[in-house]
C-alpha cells in the first residue's frame, strides 16, 4: 500500500489520514528494550541530543541506479546537517568508499548515523551518545531483532541506539526507505513515529521502525 503520509512533512493526523503509526520496543534484550523509552525521555528533559556528538554518514559508490538514489539521498542529509551545524563543529565528511565505515573507535560520540553496504553492524566503530538516531539502508538491516550479532538494527540496537529503522527483507530496488529528509525531520521537532513514517514508501511490506513512538529528540 502507498503510504499516505510520506514527505508530508505536518504532523500527524490519524482521522486525516486513516491509519496509525505503529513502531517496536524490541531489542535483543529486556534491558535494551526499555532502555528505548528510558533514554528518550532523558534526552527531551536534557535537550541533550547532538549537543556532544557528531553526524556521520556511509555512501557506497556503486554504479548503478539504486545507489545513485541512496547515495543522493543520503547526500541530502549531509548538506542539510552541514550548512546547520558547521559552525558548531560537529559535521565530518562522509565515508565515501567501499569499506565499512570508519576506522576501529572513530565513529565515537555519534548521535545520528545514516548509511549503507555496511551488511552486518560492528560494535568495535561506534559509541553512541544517548538518544541517538541510527539508520542503514542494507536490504535485511533489520532480518531480526532478537539476536545481536544477526543484523545491523539488532546490533545498534544492543549497542544502545534509541531510534532506528530498517527492512527485514530485500523490499526491491525502488521500495527502499526514502531517507532524503530524514535530518530535517529530526531536526523540525517532529516524533519519531512521524520522522519514519514519512520516510517510509509502502505500509504492509518491509519496513520496520524500532523505538519510541513519542520520542522527539530535537524539540
């Protein structure tokens, strides 16, 4: 089903729109699972998401069309994000090769992530500040879970990122997550439920979006 509220960029109305948004508490633990509501209510008291950390984003230089899409929409991120927060020093230049992101420990204080081609999640990259957003756009980032070591989502999830989303199949070539303004929606103060869901092109297929459905990182 084509999925009413993509781009729509204004809140949500469920009357409107004739649907709901429907997100997971999950993780490969318990305790990774209420750490999803437990450090999103910090960060909006704190108002603390970004302040410390850094954006960082994975482009996978393959030639063909579905990377042309990815890679333009993760571009737009980056500019978006760069023109915003130059100043504030928190923006780095994007990894643009085909080797996973980052060297061992360089993607520390990292409060949003988007990439992709990474295939499977490497603990040893990141440290996630609290409240951070996380996105891959590999075809089965989100195949479980359950298991940490089984998937990108389940590994950043146990790693302790508090919002991501992914699919948990290959949803085809031009069904995937549509990221262009992902950063922009973060940063306009919307929910997260309403930040993925205008990111998402199909209901009912293969999309999942993992966290709490209220959370609002930049308010």
């Amino acid at each position: 089903m084509p999925n009413p509220y993509l781009h729509r960029d204004q809140p949500f109305n469920s009357n409107v729109l004739g649907m709901f948004l429907v997100t997971r508490l999950d993780g490969p633990t318990l305790n990774t699972t209420t750490a999803l509501y437990k450090d999103a209510i910090t960060v909006e008291e704190e108002r603390s998401l970004g302040s410390r950390g850094f954006a960082r984003f994975d482009l996978y230089p393959i030639e063909d069309k579905v990377a042309d899409r990815i890679n333009a929409g993760i571009l737009r991120n980056y500019k978006l994000l760069s023109r915003q927060e130059r100043l504030l020093g928190r923006v780095v230049p994007p990894e643009r090769t085909l080797l996973p992101l980052f060297r061992i420990g360089s993607g520390y204080n990292t409060f949003f992530y988007l990439g992709w081609g990474a295939y499977e999640y490497r603990p040893e990259v990141f440290f996630w500040v609290k409240g951070a957003i996380a996105v891959d756009l590999d075809p089965s980032s989100a195949s479980t879970l359950r298991q940490a070591s089984g998937s990108w989502t389940a590994g950043a999830l146990g790693a302790g990122v508090t919002a991501t989303m992914g699919t948990v199949y290959d949803p085809g070539p031009f069904e995937t997550l549509s990221v262009d303004n992902l950063y922009r929606y973060t940063k306009a103060g919307y929910t997260w439920a309403e930040i993925a869901y205008m990111s998402i092109e199909n209901l009912s297929w293969q999309a999942v979006v993992v966290g709490d459905p209220l959370y609002t990182p930049m308010k």
